[in-house]
C-alpha cells in the first residue's frame, strides 16, 4: 500500500507542477489569445477545474487516504493497485477531454471537440466506477480494522 501512496502523491505533484506550466504559458504571449477566444474558454475552464480537483488535489486526498490505511490493509495486494491505477488514468482521460474538447473548438476541429472528447470522457469515467468499488472495500477494511472485535482490539480481560 505504500508504493500506490506514493505514486498517487507522485502524480499529485506532477500535475501541480502541469497546472503551474500551463497557466504561466496560457498567460504570456500569444497563447492567451489563442487559449482565450470565446467558443473554447468554457471548455478549457472545465479542464483547468477537472484537472485541479481530480489529477492534482483527488490524487494528493487519495494517497494520503491509502498512508493512512497502510497499517490496517490486509485484503489483496491488487487492490490497492488497480485502485490507483484506475484512478490515475480514469482522472486523466476525464480532464484531457475538455483539453480535447477546448482545443477542438478553438481549432475548428468537431471530431476533436465532439469525438474525441466524448471517448475520453466515457472511458475516463468508465474507470471510476472501480475506483469507487475497491476503494469502498479498503475503506471498509479500514473501519472493520478499528472497530470493536477485531483481534488487535481484544484484550485478555478478567472473566
């Protein structure tokens, strides 16, 4: 569990460094106006606020979430494998597709603003749904494991 923290805090702090990049150059010279015009600044807006909340910011929770229940896992080691790679590339695909939307748009480009971002969206999204299976069964684990009754919780008592 503790190498799928890492790589979540890994990609955590990547993308901070990509959010970083991306708005110094979305903001100087002539990719501002590029970036800017009026039929793709929704979409890349969007992708701007799906990137931060899911690849940056979830990513960073997620990790954090998987450190704390390091100690506590002792279901299958593919589990909290799958999760953070499902997480990892289904945030991606999901954020991407408003870049791709965005830039479809701007470039006058529909299979790209409507194609390709609907396959990046689908798929991305598609991945969260084990991510929210497999992540429920760690967070269970985790609670079953402080709970009462559980073999760490028993002490030899009088009686």
């Amino acid at each position: 569990m503790d190498k799928h923290a890492r790589r979540l805090f890994l990609f955590s702090f990547a993308s901070f460094c990509l959010v970083l990049a991306f708005g110094t150059v979305r903001a100087t010279g002539p990719l501002r106006e590029f970036f800017d015009r009026p039929a793709s600044l929704k979409s890349l807006q969007d992708f701007h606020a799906h990137f931060d909340a899911l690849c940056w910011l979830g990513s960073a929770a997620l990790g954090a979430a998987l450190w704390v229940w390091r100690e506590k896992w002792r279901g299958p080691a593919f589990v909290p494998a799958a999760f953070t790679l499902c997480w990892m590339v289904g945030s991606l695909l999901f954020a991407a597709s408003f870049l791709a939307k965005g830039l479809g748009e701007a470039l006058g480009l529909s299979w790209m603003a409507r194609g390709l971002y609907a396959a990046l969206a689908s798929v991305g999204g598609t991945l969260f749904f084990p991510v929210i299976g497999l992540g429920g069964w760690m967070a269970l684990s985790a609670a079953r494991a402080d709970g009462p009754g559980h073999p760490r919780e028993r002490r030899p008592g009088p009686g």
